[in-house]
C-alpha cells in the first residue's frame, strides 16, 4: 500500500509493517497506526510514522545510546497489553527531540515507547518515580550498556 508523508513523499508499506498503538502517543491518542522506517545513513536514529496522518513522525533512538543502566518496571499486565511473554519480546525506543546544536539534542527517557514488533503492537509507558527526564541530553557521558526489568524477571533489553 502507498503512504503519502510530509518527509519522505510516497512511501510504500506492507499491511504486516504496520504497528498498531491502541493508546496513541501522549498528545497524539488519534493516530495509532505507525511504521518504523529505517535509513542506514541516520543510523541509530529511526523515524516512527503515523500510516494515517502523513505529517505526523517521530525520531527515536534506542535508550542505551543515551544512558548506561536504563531500567523499565514492567508489570504482567504491561506485558499482557503488548501480547508479551516476556521483556525479551520487547523493543524499547524512546522519542528524541531534535535541536540545532547537537549539545542541545534531548530524548525523552520518561515515556518510552515499547514494541511487540512480531505482535505489531506497542505503546507508551510512562514511568512515574520521577527517576528519568522527558528532556535527558542524548550525547551525554554514560557507558553504552542498557538493562530493563520486569517486576518478576529481570532481563536486558
């Protein structure tokens, strides 16, 4: 299927390429179809694309690049809404905004976004303890390694 989009004109999709957030995206509830694209030559970054609002898209990283020890608590319900065994099941980005200055480039590492990528389902979790920033700078000096756990399993993402 074509997709008309804002920053990549026509794109063509596959149906099995199309990612469903049942919730939305905090401030966007409306659009809930997305696909990941992927560019070799933005690598890490990847664009997160409303399927349904050809204006609408997101940069997204993947946490560790940011931040050594990220940590998500997930619950047994969390999983279950992303039809999940487990954490391993799971892709965790989260949405960077851009800026610039490169010093001045922010992810948002309070409300990541997960992906059932076999599922095609995701959402966005909001981690509540305060322990995280919706602005943390993406080029900061933190080891490059990641860990995320659920309240039974701990397991790396």
């Amino acid at each position: 299927m074509l997709i008309q989009t804002s920053r990549f004109g026509e794109i063509e999709i596959e149906e099995n390429q199309i990612i469903t957030l049942p919730s939305g995206l905090i401030g966007f509830s409306e659009d809930r179809r997305f696909v990941i694209r992927e560019d070799e030559a933005a690598s890490p970054f990847r664009w997160l694309q409303a399927v349904d609002n050809e204006v609408l898209a997101f940069v997204m990283i993947e946490p560790h690049v940011s931040i050594s020890n990220y940590e998500l608590e997930l619950t047994q319900d969390n999983l279950k809404k992303l039809k999940a065994e487990s954490i391993n099941d799971l892709s965790v980005f989260v949405l960077v905004t851009m800026a610039k200055k490169m010093e001045e480039v922010t992810v948002n590492l309070q409300g990541p976004l997960l992906f059932n990528l076999e599922k095609r389902l995701g959402l966005q979790f909001i981690i509540q303890d305060g322990k995280y920033s919706t602005r943390h700078p993406l080029f900061s000096e933190n080891a490059k390694t990641s860990t995320a756990s659920s309240q039974e399993n701990p397991a790396e993402v």
